[in-house]
C-alpha cells in the first residue's frame, strides 16, 4: 500500500497517538466515512497546534501523517 500523504511525514497508526484532537468544526475533515486526509492538517495538540494529518476515509487508508516540520521524536529518559 503506497501512503496517502507528503513525502518525508511521519506515518503512524492512528490509535498511537490518542491526545490529538480534530480541528474545531471539522475544519480539514472532509471525506465519504472520515476525513480523507486530502485538505491538509486536520489533527491538532492539546494546545492547539495543527502537527497531523488523520486520513480515514472509507474509501483510503487508516493513518496518521504527523508533520516532520511541526513534531519531533522525544527521548523518554
């Protein structure tokens, strides 16, 4: 399966990332079944900042692309 969004994002599984929020009224959310990712940033931090994008249309695949110029990897220890 070939990934739905740009190049160099951060491909995870939707549930990896459960504190992400859709925007307020759906903004970016368009699809048949879910969004289907095609408008752009849809999900957003607790705070507030757009960092991904949910595609989860009926019609595409089930992920989440987390912008590689908004989120970065942390080390936990």
């Amino acid at each position: 399966m070939i990934s739905a969004g740009p190049r160099n994002d951060i491909v995870i599984h939707p549930d990896d990332a459960p504190v992400l929020r859709s925007l307020p009224n759906w903004e970016n959310g368009e699809g048949c079944c879910g969004p289907s990712g095609g408008s752009g940033l849809n999900r957003a931090c607790p705070c507030g900042a757009r960092v991904a994008t949910l595609a989860a249309d009926c019609s595409g695949p089930y992920e989440l692309h987390l912008d590689a110029k908004r989120v970065h990897g942390h080390d936990p220890s």
